[in-house]
C-alpha cells in the first residue's frame, strides 16, 4: 500500500514537471515571437510617433537593436537557467522519492511477504473498481511494481554479495588475530623457555659457587651425621683429598664434636694431583709386579723343567758324584740358621756347614753337575728366596 502511494506521488510528480516544462518552453518561444510584433505595434503608438531628434542616424539605430537583443538573449538565458533548474530540482525530488518508495518496500516486503501479497491484491481489487484514469494508474503502478521487484533482485543479490564479502573478510580478519596470537604466544612461551634457562643456570652457578672449595683453608667442626664421604660431597672435593688433607684415611669414622681443616681450592688441586699421582705410582707398581710375577713365575716353570730332566739325564746316565748348591755364606750360625729357614720355606732342602771363612747355606744335593746347575738356575729365578748369587759346589 506505501508502496503504491509512492509510485502515484512520483508518477504525478513527473506528469506535472513535465506540463510544467512544457509550458514554460511554449512561453519562451511566445516571447521570441511576441518582440518583434509588439515592435511593429509600436511604431503606430501616439508615443512612438513623437517627434525624433533629427541627429538620430543609422548608427544610433544599430546601438539600439543590439541592446534590445542583449536584452532579449538575456531574457532567454535566465528563463533557460531557471527551466533547468526547475529540471534539476524535478529529477532531485523524483530520484528521493523513487530511493524512498525503494526503501520502504524492501523493508515492507522483507517485514511480511504474505501482508504484501494482500496488499496487492487488494490494491489490485480497488483499481479494478476504479475510473479508467485510475486503472491507468494501476497499469503504471503494476509496471513501476515490476521494475522494482527486479530492482529488488538486484538489490538482495547485491546485499548478498556484499554479505559473503562481510563473511569472508570477518573470517580473514579472525584468522589474521588467530595468527597473531598463536605468534604471540609463541613468543611468550620463547621469552619464558629463555628466562626459566636463564634461570636455572643461575641457579646451578650459584649451587656450584656454593659446593665449591673455600678459597683459604677453613676449620669445621663435626655436626651430627657428618663424615668424610658427606663433606667430600658437600664441598665438591674427592674424600682421598679431604682424608689426606687431615692425616686421615678415607675410611675414618668422624667424631662428633672433631675439628677437621676443609682444604682451599689450591690444596685440592695440589691434592688431587698428588692422589693421582700416588694411585698412578701404585698402578705402576702393582702392574710391575705382575709382571715380575709373571716372569719368575715362567723362569721357576723353566728352571724347575730343566731340573727335571737334568735329574732325569743324570739318572740315565747313572752320573757320580754328588753337588750342591751354596746360596750363601753367613758370619755365624744363627744368621745362616735363618737364611736356611727361608729357604725351607720356600720347599728346598738347605744344610749348613761350618768354614774358615764363615757357616755355608747349601742347597741339595744333586746328583751330577748338570742337576746341580739346572738347581741353580731355578733357585735365582725363585722370588721366594730372593737371591741371584748362587753357585754350584762339588759335594763329596
């Protein structure tokens, strides 16, 4: 119904702008055509047949023809001016008022499509009963109604259009501040990685200045639940060195109440360095011994070989003759006594006997002096007995 009220306002005021125009080009053509009448007319009034000037001539005449046309072009511009603006004005309003009837029906129709379908037929029901003047109201109305109904179209395509445009910029937008805050927090989360490292370093450098040796020897008396292990880890330093450094040995119990020095960071390098050197010295001279082990060992299994069958030789041979073996020659008895002991020990069989020179120490007999060398040989080979001066001497 607005919708159609609109459209007879505008059609009206089109029909009229355009009597009115009409009109007022119909008066300015009379006006170009009325001058030179009422010129011709003029020439007979009682005024215009007053006597001229005899000095008027033909270039007076001239001057005033030209000002008349000055006058009438000027005439005819200003109402040409005032026709277009009437026009401009005209084609504002319409314009208004054809946007307005376009809005209000969107929104009517957009509010109750069914309410405008009634609306319509009603409107339809009254031009029917209507003047012909008003069916052809009607028709144009029907046909303005058509046009913006397309219009329309056009319309919600474009707001759709203009919609998903929204949607897809809404959405560019969002992935945009999505991206920026994951970046953000990304960094945030670097910036706290690189603070927390930062701190525990800190931390582990202060532990570590902590745990560390004093730099100057210091005195510290033992709490309860103390040891040597406790305090080698508490200031950072092995136990050897916190042993060594109190006269102490690793396996020492701690009193409670005791006094021990803690060494500087100097004396537990010097430290340090000595233990090494001490374990590498005893590395050294276990790994020696081994060795030494190892080749006495072998010298005794070949001496002890050779024996064998130096005895095995001298048997088959039915060798005579009796050898023994001096090992040494002590100043007095009991000094040979014990050297004999010691051989003993170590599973030979020793004599003694009385010379000028001193008491022998001889191991065997052996039959043959191939046996008793072959004795000779195992006996300097023996760690046991520890001697490389032994000699063969003829028994009896």
């Amino acid at each position: 119904m607005n919708f159609s009220r609109q459209a007879l306002l505008g059609i009206g005021m089109i029909i009229g702008g355009s009597v009115m125009l009409y009109a007022m080009v119909q008066q300015i053509g009379d006006s170009n055509e009325a001058q030179p009448a009422s010129a011709m007319v003029d020439k007979p009034s009682p005024e215009q047949e007053s006597p001229q000037p005899l000095t008027t001539d033909i270039e007076t005449e001239k001057r005033i023809l030209a000002q008349k046309q000055k006058e009438r072009a000027a005439r005819v511009a200003e109402q040409e001016k005032r026709a277009q603006q009437f026009l401009t004005e005209q084609e504002a309003a319409e314009a208004e008022a054809l946007a307005k009837a376009r809005a209000e029906s969107q929104q009517y129709m957009a509010s109750s499509a069914a309410a405008a379908e009634d609306s319509d037929k009603s409107d339809a029901e009254k031009n029917d009963a209507t003047t012909p003047i008003k069916k052809t109201s009607a028709a144009a109305s029907a046909e303005s109604e058509t046009n913006t109904g397309d219009q329309q179209k056009a319309a919600q395509a474009q707001q759709e259009a203009q919609r998903q445009a929204a949607i897809k910029e809404q959405a560019a937008a969002k992935k945009l501040a999505d991206s920026k805050k994951e970046a953000e927090a990304k960094r945030q989360a670097e910036v706290k990685k690189q603070a927390d490292a930062a701190a525990e370093k800190k931390q582990a450098a202060a532990e570590a200045a902590k745990n560390e040796p004093p730099k100057s020897p210091s005195d510290y008396q033992v709490k309860r639940g103390d040891g040597l292990i406790k305090l080698a880890r508490q200031y950072n330093m092995p136990v050897e060195v916190l042993a060594q450094a109190n006269n102490l040995s690793p396996s020492t119990s701690l009193q409670l109440g005791q006094n021990i020095t803690i060494p500087s960071r100097k004396q537990v390098e010097r430290l340090a360095r000595e233990a090494a050197a001490a374990e590498q010295a005893r590395e050294d001279k276990r790994q020696k011994e081994e060795a030494l082990a190892k080749k006495s060992a072998d010298a005794k299994r070949e001496a002890q070989q050779k024996l064998s069958e130096a005895r095995k030789e001298v048997k088959e041979t039915d060798a005579k003759g009796s050898f023994g073996v001096q090992v040494a020659l002590a100043n007095d008895q009991a000094k040979a006594d014990e050297l004999a002991k010691k051989f003993k020990s170590a599973g030979y069989q020793v004599k003694t006997s009385p010379t000028s020179r001193g008491v022998r120490v001889i191991v065997g007999p052996e039959r043959g002096k191939v046996a008793a060398l072959a004795l000779k040989d195992k006996i300097n080979s023996d760690p046991k007995v520890n001697t490389t001066s032994a000699w063969v001497l003829y028994w009896r």
